[in-house]
C-alpha cells in the first residue's frame, strides 16, 4: 500500500487510479491543493472554518484535551450504571461517547431519562453524545423521530442516499432545540462505512456534495480506507470532521465483516476524529486501551500537520 504524506504526488496518482476503479469523481487541482490544506491544518485552525456551530466546538474540545478519541459503547452492558461507569471512567481520554439507542431499548432508555443522565455527565466531563441510530427515512419521519432521540444528544448519524432532506430535518430539529437549551447539535453523513461487500462507492461523492451543500457537521468515513479519506479531505469543505470508524490497534478483521484501521495511520491520513469500539471495552483494562488508543490517534495527528 502507497502511504500518503507532505509532498508525495505519488499518493495523488494512486488517488486517481482508485477512482477509475471506483467510479468516484477525478480531483480538481483546487481539490488537491485542499487536500493538502486540511491535512496540514490544526483543529484550532480548522475551527475557524466550521459553519457547524457543533463542529466547531468538537474541534475546539479535540485541540485542549489534546485528544482525537470517540469510544462506542457497543459492549453489552448489563445495566445502565454500567453504561454511565464506562463513560465516566473513560471521559478524560475521550471526546465523544458514541451509542446505539435501541441496544439500550430494554431499559426503557429514552421514557426512564437515562439518555438525560448520558447528556449531564458528558457536559460535566467535556465530551459529546453521539447517537448512532443511523437514520434513513423522509424528512417528515426523521424529523418526528428525532423528537426523543437528539433531545440529548449532540450528534445523530443518518443515512444520505434518502436525499439531502435528511439533513434539513436533522438541523431544523437541532436549531429548535438550540434555540431553548443553547445547545449545538447537527449530523453525520454515513458516506463510506467499512463493511466487507459495502455499496458506498457508487454513491460516495453524491454524499460528500449533500453534505457540503446542506449542512453536514461531519462524515463518516472507514479508517482503514486511506484512499477514501484522502478523496473526502479533498472533497470535503475544510470545516467538516471526517469521523472514522472500525479502528483498533490490534487485529485487523472482526467478527461479521468489519474491516479494521490503525488509528496512526486513520488520523496521518485523513480522519479528524477515530471512533474505538471492542479494542477497548474488549481490553482486560479498558482505561489503559484508551490512553493507547488516544496517544496513537493524536500522534497520527500531528504528524500530519508537521
């Protein structure tokens, strides 16, 4: 594998191969010359660029607890002061704890005020919620599903292909319920996932222009698809995260499909943000896999700003 980095067109070249192989749009020079901006941009910097006020305040948060972290709490826990514990024991490493409402269904999660309890202790311990419900229905529905399930929440992911009406319905609900609590929130675009047999590449650019062009706080692309992250830094306007999913340290195939990243290279390469999910609540020391996770992902960081 051809590794990117400052001043190698041989990556750019390989870059444009992938395309013709996968169909995604040729890179402009502008697009190339963005590339290379955003790569060598701080947080602190790329803040400035962020027309998401939730984007914005990630960046600032990733630049002072000098961390790049998102842990999904995929485990499964058997009580939800087993959910609260594992954030709180992980939240100085961590900028964001991303979940999945309906694993948590069978304690009544939403009706029992436990993701209220989620949303007081991120906001004590400085980090932000993400709502992994993968939304994928018309504006009309998202909008009443998001009722509930953004009330506290900062981030909700939704599926792009149902049109860019996903993420109109995503920031009216979000400017409404900032508008009472002064809360930023927005969306993720699911714009290239990381599954063995996956369809993304058809409809990857589709995505990266709905999410320029209607508001996207971020996009999800697979942390070990270093080809796609480039194509996204390119794409992408400068003040959207890139958030990468399916990283882990150790291990590189888990159990259905799932295709796994360094988290180095995820964050060298592209991704603003790495989202760890069994490589640490899987660990005999979960704590301990955090800080391993977090030093690694934010030294990839800054070896591509140097």
């Amino acid at each position: 594998m051809i590794l990117w980095n400052s001043g190698n067109d041989i990556f750019i070249l390989f870059v444009r191969y992938l395309k013709t192989m996968k169909g995604w749009k040729e890179l402009s020079n502008i697009e190339v010359e963005r590339a290379s901006q955003r790569l060598s941009m701080s947080y602190g910097a790329r803040a400035e660029h962020a027309k998401q006020k939730v984007t914005r305040e990630l960046f600032k948060l990733m630049e002072r607890k000098e961390s790049n972290l998102v842990v999904a709490a995929d485990k499964d826990f058997e009580s939800p002061r087993d959910v609260m514990e594992f954030a709180r024991e992980l939240a100085s490493d961590i900028v964001g704890l991303k979940f999945h409402p309906r694993i948590y269904a069978r304690w009544g999660w939403f009706c029992n005020r436990l993701d209220e309890e989620l949303f007081d202790l991120a906001k004590e311990h400085e980090f932000v919620v993400i709502n992994d419900t993968k939304l994928g229905d018309i504006g009309k529905i998202m909008f009443r599903q998001l009722e509930v399930e953004l009330a506290n929440a900062h981030l909700v992911t939704t599926h792009g292909i149902q049109g860019y009406h996903a993420l109109k319905a995503i920031n009216d609900l979000a400017s409404e319920l900032e508008s009472k609590d002064g809360v930023a929130r927005g969306a993720i675009v699911l714009a290239y996932m990381t599954p063995e047999g996956h369809m993304f590449d058809l409809v990857f650019d589709r995505l990266i222009d709905d999410s320029n062009e209607h508001g996207a706080a971020g996009v999800v692309i697979a942390g070990k698809e270093v080809g796609a992250l480039y194509h996204g830094a390119a794409r992408l306007e400068l003040g959207i995260a890139i958030l990468s999913p399916g990283i882990r340290i150790k291990g590189k195939k888990g159990e259905r499909g799932q295709i796994y990243g360094h988290p180095y290279h995820a964050t060298k390469h592209g991704a603003d943000v790495i989202i760890v999910g069994s490589g640490i609540y899987k660990a005999s020391d979960a704590v301990k896999a955090a800080r391993n996770h977090r030093k690694e992902g934010w030294e990839g960081y800054l070896a591509r700003i140097r």
